[in-house]
C-alpha cells in the first residue's frame, strides 16, 4: 500500500479563506481537489499532500492570477507552520535556521525533500518531490521556493536576496514578476528547483532569536519528527541526509544518527531492519549523484570526487569502475546516457 503523503493543513485554510474573500465558491473548490472545510478545519490537521498541490493550482486558475504560488509564498507568515517556524525564527543564525529547517521539513510537509550542496563560497538548497511519482503542478514548485525565500527573510528580517533560482519547469511570460520577488535572475527549463545563497549572508544573526524558546521548541519539533516517520520515511530520510552531507565529508554513521537523535547501534539496528545498511546507503547515494554530475560537462571529475566524499580523485575512478566497469571519462566519452552495470 503507497505511503500517503501528509502536509498541515494551514495553508489549504488560508487558501480557502482567500478564495471566499474574493467571492469565489469554496466548497465546490475544495470538493474537487478531494478536501472540505471539515478536513482543513483544526489547528493541528494534516491532509494529503498531492491534495494540498492540487488546491495551489486551483486557487491559481479560479483567480486568474498565473503567478499565485509566487504571490502565495510570498505572502506567508511562517510562524504559522507551527513549530518548525518558531524554531527557525529562534536559531541563532540564518544558517542554523535554514539547517533547522529542513532537518524538520518532514513536521510541516512531507510532499517535498531538500539538500544543501555546498559549491565554493555559495551554497545550492535543492528542493525536490518526495515521491519521484508525483506528479505536482508548476505553482506548487514556485510556491515552495517563494515560500523558502519569505523564510529566510523572515527570520533576520532584512531582504536576503539569493544568487540565483532555478525551475525546473518552463514559462512564457510574467519574469518581471519573479526578479522583482527574488531580486536575483530566476532561470526556467534548469536541471532542479534551487536557490543558491551565499555563504557570507548564512552567519547574518535572527532578529529575535531566544536560546531558551529555541530549547522548548526543539524539543518539541524531536517529538512531532518521531511521530511523523514511517519505516519507508525513516529510511527516505537518512538517504537524504547522506546526500546533503557528502560533500562536506561527514557522511558518517556517527554524525547522521547524531542529527536523527538517536545512537549509532539504533541507526544500524533501524536500517538493519529494512534490510540495509548504512554503507550501502552512502554507496547508493554517491552512485547516483555521480551519473548526475558525470552528465553535466560543466563538473569536472576531480571536482566530482570531492562532492561525493572521495579523499582522491583515484578512489571515485575506482568505485566508478566497479559500479560500470568503466571510468569516468569514458563513461563521458560515450556520450553520457543511461548508466550500465558492471559485467
């Protein structure tokens, strides 16, 4: 049985509440998605997330506004995520928080996933479908980069302005509207869904940061992150966070069962249980990762043996090897392509 993907329902309420402001037909609206006022209506309800997508692209179409999820996500006020937003408006630095934030993104939504790829003095927040099936609409990406933005603006309360943004999907009009929002160029038809940010503006300090409220409410968030996983969730997570920490070298067993809460025995005993091993989850993500740079010329390979974890340029040629029973640079020389197994 697939695993339903759940989101709070704040903003399908405030969604709601928008399209009755501007006359619209609310339950209709919602009954076509699959919701009602009753399902959206307390504080704490969770509803399906592809029901959550379907309602952002139905707001956009009713109102007639083609840029609702930016309008949207720009709009917010995080703090009404809950307690992931006060726990990221109380983290001493705009990097703790963006870190808080998305160690906890699975509290708030768990319809998308986000890494951090450190490049240079610049860092890549890229965000991503949970369940590479679904299939979600254009205003719900921009929704959730207009959103990531409003966020860190939110916490150190100035306008932070990212390096560049990039959709993944195209668009044929209505740019303006998106570099004026994001103050920076927003590129459409790119490889993923990403802010880049620079790595000077990460220590610019929150506002109103309180060690003590940071306390009680990170020990809330610990609580509601242990209640929301599954054994698919838990295992899904710890790959992402092997993903986000390869290039920084500490893809280890210690530092990952450190950021779940949890001993290095439970880790292994966890994974153990879905039939996996930590080691085989770091191999998996460094060969995936790998096809994907290997498949962009602009990386070259010493530098892709640094992203994945590698202390040598010689140790990603031999792992390479033993995946495809050929080197990085012929695997380049063919042409790219899909990836073929060793024989």
């Amino acid at each position: 049985m697939p695993v339903v993907r759940k989101v709070t329902a704040v903003w399908a309420r405030q969604i709601a509440d928008l399209l009755e402001r501007r006359g619209r037909p609310v339950d209709p609206i919602l009954r076509d998605v699959g919701l009602s006022r009753v399902e959206i209506a307390a504080p704490e309800a969770r509803i399906a997330f592809a029901k959550h997508a379907a309602l952002i692209a139905a707001a956009a179409e009713h109102l007639g506004d083609p840029c609702f999820g930016l309008h949207f996500g720009a709009s917010l006020d995080p703090l009404d995520a809950g307690a992931i937003g006060y726990l990221a408006a109380n983290s001493p630095t705009l990097r703790a928080a963006v870190e808080n934030y998305l160690k906890y993104l699975a509290t708030t939504t768990e319809g998308f996933r986000a890494r951090v790829i450190p490049e240079g003095r610049q860092i890549r927040v890229i965000i991503e479908a949970a369940d590479g099936d679904m299939k979600l609409s254009e205003q719900c990406y921009e929704f959730a980069l207009a959103s990531s933005i409003n966020l860190c603006r939110f916490v150190v309360g100035r306008r932070i302005v990212p390096l560049l943004v990039e959709m993944k999907h195209p668009r044929k009009a209505h740019f303006a509207e998106f570099r004026q929002y994001f103050g920076a160029a927003v590129v459409f038809g790119a490889d993923d869904y990403a802010i880049a940010l620079d790595q000077a503006i990460l220590a610019t300090p929150c506002r109103s940061a309180d060690p003590r409220l940071f306390r009680i409410v990170k020990a809330h968030c610990d609580d509601l992150l242990g209640k929301s996983r599954t054994a698919t969730d838990f295992r899904e997570e710890g790959e992402n966070l092997v993903g986000g920490l390869l290039p920084t070298g500490t893809a280890t067993t210690a530092h990952v069962a450190a950021t779940l809460g949890m001993s290095e025995r439970t880790l292994s005993r966890r994974l153990s249980g879905e039939g996996v091993t930590f080691r085989a989850i770091v191999e998996q993500q460094r060969r995936s990762m790998a096809f994907n740079y290997l498949n962009d010329p602009a990386i070259r390979p010493t530098q892709i043996a640094y992203l994945l974890g590698y202390s040598e340029p010689s140790a990603f040629s031999h792992a390479f090897r033993r995946w495809t029973g050929q080197s990085p640079a012929e695997y380049r020389a063919k042409g790219f392509g899909s990836p073929s197994p060793a024989h």
